[in-house]
C-alpha cells in the first residue's frame, strides 16, 4: 500500500470549495507554489479534484491534523475491507507491501509505540551528534572527487551519498553498499507517484524482493555474530518481553534507509538551489552554528522535500468545517502550510535571518521523523562545509524537479565554482 488513496467517492463538495491542479502535469510540479498562493488567497481547506479527497494547505490545520489521533496511517484496525471498499492486495505487489506492513510510517499504537521505543535511542539529539565528525569527514571526502572538475550534479555527487553512507553505517551495513540501497530506494519510491503504472509497480515489487533478500543475509549474520550497530540492537533488544520479528526489523531497516536519505537529499538539493538563488552571501548564512541551524530550517520551510502526507479518519467527524467519513483520506499539504502568508511574513521569501521560523516539514506528533536530529545534522554540515570549500559556487543550468509531486527533490543539480 504505497500510497492511501480515497476508497468511497465523495460526491456533496460545493463548487467554491474544490480546486485542480495535476500532480503529472510539469507546470505544476516544477513549481506548485502558484496553486498554493491561489489557495491561501481563498480558501486553504478544498477538495483536490485530481485525488479525489480532502486536503489542507493551512499551518495552523496541518499542524493540528498531523497530531490529531482521530486520524491515522492504518485503518483495517477499525474497519473491515468490505465496509471500506477496499479491494484486496496486488499479488504483483506483494513484496513490497511485504516492506511496508510492519512501517513505523504506516503504524499505529500499540504496534507502532512498540517500535519506535525499540529504535528511537539510536536517534536521540545526543547519540546522532557523536556522527557530526564523521558527517564533515565525508562532505569533505565528496566535495575532494569533484573539486577539480569544472562542474558537476551535486544531487548524484554529493546530497545523495552523506545521508546514504550515514545511514547504512548507523545501521550496520556497509557504506560500499549505499549505491545500491540508494538505486532500490529510488525505484520503491516511484510507488508513491500518482498514477502509478503497472510497469512501476513491477519494477518497484523486484526492487523490494531484491532489498529484501539482502537484508535477510545480514540479518542471519547479525544472528551469528552480532556488532555494535542498530540491525543487532533491533534483533536483540526486548520490549514488555517481546523481541522483533525477523520481517519487523527489515521493514524497520527498510524505512530507515529509505528515508534515512530521501528527504536529505531533497533539501540539500533544494537548499542549495534556494541559497544560490536568493543573492544572499554564503559567508552570513554560516557565520556561527546558531545561523547554520537557521539556515538549515529556513531551507526545510522554503522548499520542503515532502509536499503531501496522507491520513485516514478513523471515524466519522469534524474537522476544520469539513464532515468526514469513517474512512475519508485527508491531504496535509507540508509545503503549503510551509509558506502560508497567515504564518509567515514574507511566506514565499527565502529569509534564513527571519524570526518567525518553524516548519512541519518532519511532520508531528506520533509520527514525527525519528531521524530528523541526525538530518538536521546532516543538512548543517553539507551547506557550511560546501560553502566554506567552493565560495564562489553557482548553477551552471536552470534546475528542474523529479516528476513526483510528493517528494519534491531535483532531476540534477548542476553547479560550478571556478
């Protein structure tokens, strides 16, 4: 189940309150921000016509959505697939919804408290910063491959292997590896595409069965001789007397590195972009560790790496003047809340030195990214150090964006600094 889709139609939406936009269309993900304006000059709450749900584009809704506990990632825990209309699984899917049955993501409580517990200390602000040296030893070992070169794609060059190497060693796999769990990766996330077709899902299903059959020899090698690392901790650990099954750890390690990477990338890549093209000397931006914090968060609001998350109603309710079903799909739309004028001053300025900063682009609540002290992390370190190292770096072509609306991350970075 890559994505929750709206099961039942929903038919009585007033005219003044639906909007359209198509995800597929490249005039809308290269720059989706027009449709959010035109949303928040009129009304942040409407009906998506091309999803066919609910979807919220406002701070203050999204922030309450994301910690309401009404709504929830599952949903056969209070209804049956018969009451939904919820067709049964793809057999053609079925590893990688193999992949995605015990998610932290899609979980909720107690399953999902279960597990977090189990994986949460490895991530805690004072474990992940032990990492920052090994971070700057890296930004420095990618930035040294292509400092003689004329240009080159920082995305495949640089934001895309730190966060790929970081994760695989945090949990205990190789960093030789991180080609190759970034190659699956990407192929698994092409399942939350809109319109996914047949041939994706295939390749997205292999990809999965792939991941994991390499998972499960490591995993029978922890089992023999165990390391200091998370895979051994997930797979020795006990919570209320209980260990993780073999498939909860590999759908655990499955998500961590999936998203260990994803949304780094994406925000060093549009962080990058947004740094470049707002004229703003580098040198201020990361003058002190306070502004390079600032700096880092102001690049998670301007361009956010994840523009829609999805929830079920897991009753019939109310929420925001909007009547729900048992069952209704809402869209919080991150990237709007992340520059709604009622927010933000100057919401669609790229302003690190702003004071009005937030962003809900982690998320919140129970499913708040459990890696988002080491992304913050990562995400200071790449911007200061490749700054400090290439000052005079700039686009050497205009930047397109990845036709997948919901992971809003770039084709290619091409930058130059000589």
């Amino acid at each position: 189940m890559a994505a929750i889709i709206q099961l039942k139609p929903i038919t009585d939406v007033p005219d003044h309150r639906r909007a359209s936009a198509d995800p597929r269309d490249p005039v809308f993900f290269q720059n989706p921000y027009a449709f959010y304006d035109r949303l928040h000059a009129t009304d942040p709450t409407f009906f998506w016509e091309e999803y066919g749900h609910w979807c919220f584009a406002g701070f203050k809704e999204v922030s309450a959505l994301l910690r309401d506990k009404r709504f929830g990632r599952e949903i056969l825990h209070v209804a049956t697939r018969e009451e939904l209309g919820m067709p049964e699984p793809k057999a053609h899917t079925a590893a990688f919804d193999l992949t995605e049955k015990y998610s932290l993501l899609n979980l909720e409580p107690p399953g999902h408290t279960r597990l977090r517990m189990l994986v949460n200390r490895a991530f805690v602000s004072r474990h992940v910063e032990q990492l920052r040296p090994r971070i700057v030893k890296l930004a420095n070992e990618m930035i040294d491959q292509f400092e003689g070169q004329d240009s080159v794609d920082l995305i495949k060059a640089f934001a895309a292997p730190i966060p790929a190497i970081v994760i695989a060693e945090m949990i205990g796999l190789p960093s030789e590896s991180a080609p190759q769990l970034l190659a699956w990766s990407n192929r698994m996330v092409a399942m939350y595409m809109f319109g996914v077709s047949h041939e994706t899902e295939l390749d997205a299903n292999q990809a999965s069965q792939d991941f994991m059959d390499y998972l499960r020899s490591v995993i029978a090698e922890r089992r023999k001789q165990p390391r200091e690392d998370l895979l051994t901790h997930m797979l020795t650990s006990e919570q209320g007397g209980e260990r993780l099954s073999d498939d909860e750890v590999m759908s655990t390690a499955i998500l961590l590195l999936n998203a260990g990477h994803e949304a780094t990338v994406h925000t060093t890549g549009n962080g990058v972009k947004s740094i470049l093209e707002s004229g703003i000397d580098p040198v201020t931006l990361f003058a002190s560790e306070e502004q390079t914090a600032a700096t880092a968060e102001e690049c998670l609001r301007f361009d956010a790496p994840l523009h829609m998350f999805t929830r079920y109603a897991l009753s019939d309710l109310e929420f925001g003047g909007v009547q729900l079903r048992k069952g209704d799909v809402v869209g919080m739309l991150l990237g709007a809340a992340n520059r709604d004028p009622s927010r933000f001053a100057n919401a669609n300025t790229f302003d690190p030195f702003r004071t009005d900063g937030a962003n809900v682009s982690f998320g919140a609540g129970i499913h708040f990214c459990i890696g988002a002290p080491l992304a913050r992390i990562e995400l200071q370190v790449a911007f200061s150090e490749l700054f400090r190292r290439l000052p005079k770096l700039r686009l050497a072509e205009q930047p397109r964006y990845n036709d997948v609306y919901h992971f809003h991350g770039l084709e290619r970075l091409m930058v130059s600094w000589s």
